[in-house]
C-alpha cells in the first residue's frame, strides 16, 4: 500500500524534503516506518528517534495500523515556547 | 483565541483576546530569543510548526485551561526567522481574581513546550542544530 510521510524540522532538513512517498506492507505500524526510512536515507541515522507519531493531522499510537493512504507524520521531541 | 503567525507577535492583539468585563487580572506571558543557548553565542532561530496539529493542541491547551480554571487564554507562536530580543510566544491569560489567570498561563506555556509540534533551531556563528526538548517543565512545588 502507498502512504506519504511527512517531515518537520531536523527530518525534513536531513531527507531534503517535507514529504516523502513511501510503499509499506499491509500491517505497518506508525512506528515502524522510522527504520524504512532510516534504510532509505540513511542520513537520519544520526539524527534523535521520533518521540511522537500523528497520522492523517491526529497525534496516533507507535502501534497504529496504517491504512493505504494515510499520511504520517514522525515528530521529534518539539522544541517550541521560549 | 490561538494562532500561529510568521509576523512579528503583537502583545495588544493577545490581551485583547482575554479582556472580559469579569476579568479583574491578565496575566501575560512572553517568551523572547536570547542570545545564549548552552554555552554557545545564538545568532538567531528559526521555528517551524506541523501546523495543523500544532493547531489542534494549542486549541486543547486552551480549552483544557478554560475549563480548569475558569480563565480566558489567548496562545499565539511565531514561527520562521526570528533575531535576539524578539518574542517567540506570548500566552494570556484572564480571570477574576489573580491566582487562576498565573496557575493557568503557567499550565499553558509549561503544556505547550512538551505538547505543541513546534521546533527550535539555534544558529550559531560555528553552526546551526535543532533542538530536541532540552527544557522539560520543572516540578511544581507543592503549594500548602
């Protein structure tokens, strides 16, 4: 199935985009789209985990289920405030 | 009233939003650029935000603190290139009496940094890092 992953901040710098298409099996959790992406762009390896998983603009369990379609989002610790 | 702007955040607009005729205290909350970050000199930041979600958990921040305290909250980040001195996040709160509008413009911006997907980058002269949260809420006293 086809899902789009979306970057912010450190990932998107490091992957040279906001938004990367991606091709999952049937199954794949939020969270275990990190490692398919970490194999694609290797780059990200020295950069911190995702802390928090949002799919379709909803904060989302590590362990969700992703449906054909979805948009994820892999959040790092935020930073925002003063 | 919350709200995400790329323009230089005006503190009138954001106690407009909470001035109530009930209100006999504002508490108004500025976070400001520094020009020093873990012992490095910061040139300036920049912050960007998963807007839509961003949106959402600043609106829950707000709703959350209304219902606790009985205040009117008024939340609003900048985001993009920000120089030293200027004001990155301004949080007001209003109540009747004085101690809801602190306990809740205190809930508010300590929410906001674990909470909000917003992110911070440093320049510096030597380099440029985002920042992970590297200032978790510190642990309220116990008030007796």
């Amino acid at each position: 199935m086809q899902i789009t992953v979306r970057l912010f901040a450190a990932y998107r710098e490091a992957v040279g985009a906001a938004t990367v298409p991606l091709s999952v099996p049937a199954g794949t959790t939020a969270a275990a789209v990190w490692p398919v992406l970490v194999q694609l762009y290797p780059q990200l390896g020295g950069v911190i985990v995702p802390s928090t998983f949002a799919v379709n603009d909803d904060v989302a369990a590590g362990v969700r289920v992703l449906e054909d379609g979805d948009n994820v989002a892999l959040l790092a610790p935020v930073s925002g405030g003063a | 009233m919350i709200a995400l702007t790329r323009d230089p955040i005006s503190v009138d607009v954001v106690l407009s939003a909470v001035r109530d005729r009930g209100a006999g205290a504002i508490v108004l909350f500025l976070g400001v650029v520094r020009d020093h970050a873990r012992g490095r000199n910061v040139r300036h930041l920049e912050y960007e935000a998963y807007d839509a979600l961003a949106r959402k958990e600043l609106t829950r921040i707000e709703t959350e603190a209304a219902a606790r305290w009985n205040v009117r909250v008024a939340i609003v980040h900048r985001l993009g290139h920000l120089e030293i001195g200027d004001i990155s996040v301004a949080i007001a709160a209003s109540s009747a009496h004085r101690g809801e509008a602190f306990e809740a413009g205190r809930y508010a911006i300590d929410t906001l940094k674990q909470t909000v997907p917003i992110w911070k980058k440093e320049v510096w002269a030597e380099g440029a890092e985002w920042i992970g949260q590297d200032d978790p809420a510190p642990a309220r006293p116990t008030v007796r």
